[in-house]
C-alpha cells in the first residue's frame, strides 16, 4: 500500500494512461489536438473510456480524467505554455495519484 492505494490499483490505473495516451492516440489525433478543441476532446474521450472500461472508473473519476485531460493536453499542444511531455506527464500521473488517493 502507498498511500493507501494498492499497488495493483496503481499499476491498472498507470497501465490505461500509457494505454488511452500513447497507444489509443493517433496521429491525427496527435497532431490536430493542438488545433481543434473537437479532436482534443476525442482524444480525451478515447483515453477516459481507456479507464472505465478497465479501471471500473466511478463517474466522478471519470469527470475528473476527462476534464483534467482536455485542459492539460492544450496548455502543451495549443498554448505552448508546457514544453516537455515530462511535465504533462506528470500532471496526468498527479491526476491518477489524487483520483485514487482521495477514492473517488
């Protein structure tokens, strides 16, 4: 337990954000996301359901993950205001890390 999350439980809920962010992410999602705010809520949608499906997410989790997702991902493709997938990285694992914490 970290926190009081069980490492399976992390490691599901990390698993569907590589899954729903890298390996559901298409290109044309990945390159007009940063143009559309159509296509970055697909790419949002295509990552959450990632979650419901295989993490059981609650409906409040995933508000939070759509939500949270459709804001961060523009602050770095659309308004440069984050420059190293390093950060956005980290902002959706402190999304995941709070969502469990807090048992949502």
């Amino acid at each position: 337990m970290l926190l009081g999350i069980s490492v399976q439980t992390l490691l599901i809920w990390l698993a569907c954000h590589f899954v729903g962010d890298f390996a559901f992410q298409s290109a044309w999602m990945s390159i007009e996301k940063g143009r559309s705010w159509e296509v970055n809520f697909y790419h949002g949608a295509t990552y959450t359901a990632v979650f419901v499906l295989f993490a059981h997410s609650s409906w409040l989790a995933t508000v939070v993950l759509l939500a949270t997702h459709f804001v961060v991902d523009p602050l770095k493709a659309r308004y440069k205001l984050i420059s190293s997938i390093w950060l956005d990285q980290l902002l959706h694992f402190l999304t995941i890390f709070l969502i469990l914490w807090l048992k949502f």
